[in-house]
C-alpha cells in the first residue's frame, strides 16, 4: 500500500478515535490544516527539506502551521501510525515537489474531516 493510501486510511483511524467534544475536534481540524499546510510548503519548495519540521514536535504542527497559532490547541494523536505516516508522505512530496499530488491529497483528505465534521454536528 501506498504512503498516500496509508494516509488515508490513518486520518480515518485518528477521526474515528478523537472526540467529538467542540475543543477536541477543533484541536484535530487545526492540526490537519498544518498537516496540509506543510505538505503544500514541501511542494512548493517554502520549507527547505525537512529539516524545519523535523525539529517540531509532531503536536505543535498545528499551532505552527495552522490557522491558529495558540500554543493550548497542541494535538495529542491518539494513533501513532498518524504522525508516522504523515511524516513519510511529508518526505515524498518534499523530494518529488508533485502539486498535482498534493491537491488529490488535499482533495480527498478534506472529504473525510468534511465528512466527520458533518456527521458530529
């Protein structure tokens, strides 16, 4: 299986196992959003190798990365296979600079938070 099918399958895992209390959810969407938010910098070249990110704690991406940059919205993943899986497509996308792979990532992976966000309210 693919990193980028793995990734998939471990955003669904990390949506299925979080909370759906208000803080909680907004915790993970702000996260994913730096998630996102690198992997269009690594694309784009914005970020020089991985360096940068290597060296943020894989909770902080979203106060980093993401619209919100409140120290309090750290993430705690509740999947390993989440960050691990992240930081390889992360790696891919940063050596092969593909945007076009990195909007099919985007595409889909908005569809599953879209999804958990519809169904929590």
């Amino acid at each position: 299986m693919s990193n980028i099918a793995l990734l998939y399958e471990a955003i669904q895992k990390e949506i299925n196992s979080i909370s759906f209390h208000a803080v909680h959810f907004f915790r993970f969407v702000n996260h994913f959003y730096g998630c996102i938010s690198v992997l269009e910098m690594l694309a784009q070249e914005e970020i020089l190798g991985l360096v940068d990110i290597a060296n943020i704690p894989f909770a902080q991406i979203g106060k980093e990365y993401g619209f919100f940059n409140e120290g309090s919205l750290a993430y705690q993943i509740s999947n390993p296979d989440y960050e691990k899986v992240w930081r390889a497509v992360w790696k891919e996308v940063g050596e092969a600079h593909l945007l076009d792979l990195v909007d099919e990532i985007e595409e889909k992976a908005f569809i599953l938070v879209e999804k958990a966000e519809r169904s929590r309210v």
